[in-house]
C-alpha cells in the first residue's frame, strides 16, 4: 500500500490543481467507491456541487480536502491501488474510472488547470472518497472518523519525546510499534524495513530496550528516508503508484534492505535476509541488525 511519501506526493498535487476550485458535477461511478458514504452517490454528489475545495491535507495515509463553507471534508484514501488523477475533461476514460469530479473554473495559482477534472481510478475497489463531519476547534478540517490516527513524523506538531514514552509503554516490538498508526503514522512496511536498516536496528528489537537516544536516531531515519523518497516522487513498484499527473516515483532504485533478499548489504556485504512477519516480510542485514537476544525465564522453584 502506498506509505507517507506517495500520499504526501498525492496531496501536493491536489493543492496545486484543485484548491479554490468550485464543483460543477460529480459523477459516481462505481458505488463501491463510496461505500464509505452511507448516505449514498447522490447525496455525496448534492453536497458538493457549487462548493469550493480548501487546501489539501494529509494525516499519514489518509488525505483530505475540506469542502468551504460547510464544516465538512471529502475524506480520500488510495488503498492498495486508488489514484487520484487530473486529467484533461476530454481525455478517454480510464478503464478503472470510479469518480469523476469537474470543476468550473481553474484555481489563480495553476492557471493551466482550466479545462481538467479530477478522476479516481481504482482497480481493485480497495480506496474510495466519503464526506465527514471536520473535528471541531480543528483549522485543518480532520475528518472526525481519523482522529484517532497519530500524527506523522513530518507533521511539525509531532511529539518526540511523547513518541518515546509511548514506545516504551507498547511492550511490543520495534517494528510493530513503527506500524502502529495510534502511535505513529505514515510508516508502512517498505518505509519501516529502511529506517530500521539505517539506525541498525533488528525488527524484532522489544520496545522496553529502547533508549531515549536510540528512539530519536530511529525518529531521524524515519525522517531521512521519507524526504528522500519525497524529493523523488516517492516508491513505485509497478504502474498503480503516480501522483495526480500520472508519473511514477523513482525511490525504489534507492532502497537499501526492502526488496533486496540476497543482494549484499550496502554497509558490510552480508547478504541481506527477508522473514515473513505478520502476513508481510521484513528485510534486514543479519550483520548490522542482529536479533535481539532472547533471556531465558528462570526455572520455577
């Protein structure tokens, strides 16, 4: 799925070519698309037509465009293969269209927007749109139904030393903890496997040895690899992960464990290793993240 930096790439898009624009139709493709929205197409489709969207925001995966003027917010999330697309009103539709927006008019910051709307293509009907109600005395606009998902390590209202305490109460592993979007979100398996890889870290690692200092290493290779991935568009694997305009990212040449089993380690040569976890796999170096060692329980008297 899509981790911090695609969404984050995403929602720079949507600030650029769809903030400030006014709605002129909505057309629900596919229901599935908003079966989030119990209240249904048209109603989604009548509660935004001739309003303007508000800046775009972000909250870990999750994206947001506020709808002016109304105390509500169109909620976006991509899923394993949702693209938020801008296209132009006549290009041919994508064979996996599910919702189409247009617009009456291009925003005074993107004058070259004039004449494209916003399509969400999803293949496998994972992601989908919904309209919230916003979390009051929130500027942003959240969306009521994410306000229980941590802030992001890019978010300059993120907590370290709360992140800490927090991370030592878990009781959990470290790469459990990273995965934990209650604790810290945006970090997904590929971007999690990178930052353990650079702080020498093994997954496995308990989250009641972890340091102070060692939390905040962790924290800054987080940070590292996220606005590495950003400064590229981010990770594409194969065709389903692009920004609005369609272009994939290029932070996949640039990985050092994800993905590269038996490859050597870019730091000592061992060949990296991959074990399955939870229904996933991790990547590690089993040189530089050797696992924690596990003590035996003393024999009962």
């Amino acid at each position: 799925m899509p981790e911090l930096p695609e969404v984050e790439v995403v929602r720079r898009g949507l600030e650029r070519w769809v903030r400030g624009r006014t709605i002129t139709a909505v057309e629900v493709r596919h229901p599935r698309a908003i079966r989030r929205h119990p209240a249904g197409p048209a109603d989604f489709a009548d509660r935004l037509v001739g309003r303007a969207f508000g800046p775009a925001h972000r909250r870990g995966k999750y994206l947001w465009l506020p709808v002016e003027s109304t105390g509500t917010s169109v909620l976006g999330h991509l899923g394993m293969s949702g693209q938020l697309l801008v296209q132009p009103e006549k290009a041919p539709d994508e064979k996996h269209l599910r919702i189409r927006i247009r617009f009456a008019d291009a925003p005074p910051s993107a004058p070259e927007a004039a004449g494209t709307e916003l399509r969400f293509v999803d293949q496998r009907t994972f992601g989908g749109l919904s309209l919230h109600a916003q979390v009051p005395g929130e500027a942003d606009g959240l969306p009521d139904v994410i306000a229980h998902i941590a802030r992001d390590p890019l978010d300059p209202a993120f907590d370290d030393a709360a992140f800490h305490e927090a991370l030592r109460r878990r009781r959990t592993t470290v790469k459990r903890a990273l995965l934990d979007q209650s604790l810290i979100s945006g970090v997904g398996n590929i971007y999690a496997d990178e930052a353990l890889w650079r702080a020498k870290l093994h997954y496995d690692r308990p989250t009641a040895t972890m340091t102070r200092p060692r939390s905040a290493e962790l924290l800054d290779h987080v940070r590292e690899v996220m606005a590495e991935a950003l400064a590229v568009g981010g990770t594409s694997f194969d065709s389903l992960y692009v920004n609005v305009n369609g272009e994939s990212g290029y932070f996949a040449r640039s990985l050092d464990a994800y993905g590269r089993e038996d490859e050597p380690c870019r730091r000592c040569g061992t060949p990296i290793r991959r074990r399955p976890w939870m229904n996933r796999s991790s990547y590690y170096c089993p040189r530089c993240q050797r696992p924690p060692v596990r003590r035996a329980l003393p024999a009962p008297r």
